[in-house]
C-alpha cells in the first residue's frame, strides 16, 4: 500500500512539472512581449573600446543607418572616426550638435541612433543592403584603431523604429507644397486718402 502510495504520488509530481511550461505559454498569449524575439546582436572589444548591439537598420523610403553602443573603458577620449560595411560602403558620421566629430568620453560611453543621439546614415541603403543579411562592419577609433563584426541587417520597426534613419538629429519636416507666402501683414491698417478738394468757380 504504502508503494503504491509512493508511485502515485511521483507520477503526479512528474505530470505537473510537465505540464507546467504549457500552461505558462498559454497564459501568457499570442502578444506576449517574450514572443518579441530580437536577432542576435553583435558585439567585440579592442583595446579600452568595446561596441555591442550592432545593427543596420533600413528604411523602404530613405537611406540605412548603423545603431550601436560604444563603451570607452580608458582614461582617453575616443574619437569615431569611421563605419565601413564589407569595406566599400561608409557611413556618413554625425555628432548630436550637427558637428562630424563623434567622440567618445573616458569611462564613458554614446549611443548611435535616436533623438538626440549621434548618428551614422548610409545613403545607398536600399540599393545595397537586404534586410536579412549579415554585413560585416568596421568601426575606426583615433586611438583604438580598427574594429570588425558581424551586425545583421533589420527593419527599423517595431524594437527597432526609435533608432531607425527616421529619427536621426538632421532629419527635418518638408515644408507643405502649394503654399505662397504672403506679401502683406495681417491685420495692417490701410492708409487713409485724403478726400480731394473741389476748387469754387466764380
């Protein structure tokens, strides 16, 4: 009796730690943020410089963009001097003042992509670069030297849209067209005339 006791109750004990992981993915749905899988993000170090999070970003109407975090472990600043995928296509640097010099504080580190972040822009991102890819991406420091890894290549949707091309610190918002501007101030007051005067005859 007591063995029999004793099996039953294993058996069950087994069932529920079986049964446990599929009750979870049930509750949590099909909206479940953990169904959000993110690709592999790259990552590599030279020297005090270490950059993770690697990512191309495209965008169907405009150019490409490189995200990525840049760690600087020395007492140094480090300058960014260049990114180059598959070592013919660059991109175009920007710090967040609008200047072309980015640069990395001692102990300290920057974000590329999003508002009010540095940004790198590649302008032929359509013509040559396919969401699904792997490009292999070479980050230049002015005292570091080179540094190569893999980043893939995604949309910038969803995880990924606050970085994306779109949000970079020069994108600006075109004017309307079919607009005039107009040659008077409103709300100016005429200037009065003065009533003409009849000359008497005699």
């Amino acid at each position: 009796m007591v063995r029999s006791s004793f099996r039953r109750g294993a058996l069950a004990a087994v069932l529920a730690l079986s049964l446990a992981p599929l009750a979870a993915a049930c509750a949590a749905g099909n909206d479940a943020q953990t169904l959000e899988v993110k690709p592999d993000s790259a990552a590599s170090s030279t020297g005090n410089v270490k950059v993770q999070n690697a990512f191309v970003l495209t965008d169907p109407t405009g150019p490409a963009s490189v995200t990525a975090r840049v760690f600087n472990n020395g007492a140094a600043p480090q300058a960014l001097q260049s990114i180059a995928l598959a070592g013919t296509v660059s991109a175009t640097l920007k710090a967040a003042d609008g200047s072309s010099t980015v640069v990395i504080p001692p102990h300290g580190s920057l974000l590329l992509g999003g508002k009010g972040n540095p940004s790198a822009i590649i302008e032929a991102g359509g013509e040559s670069l396919r969401n699904g890819d792997v490009q292999q991406a070479t980050f230049t420091f002015s005292q570091a030297g080179a540094l190569s890894l893999p980043v893939s290549v995604v949309p910038a949707v969803s995880y990924f849209q606050p970085y994306g091309p779109s949000s970079t610190p020069g994108t600006a918002t075109p004017l309307p067209t079919g607009t005039t501007t107009p040659t008077t101030k409103p709300n100016t007051p005429a200037t009065p005339t003065t009533p003409a005067t009849a000359t008497p005859t005699a």
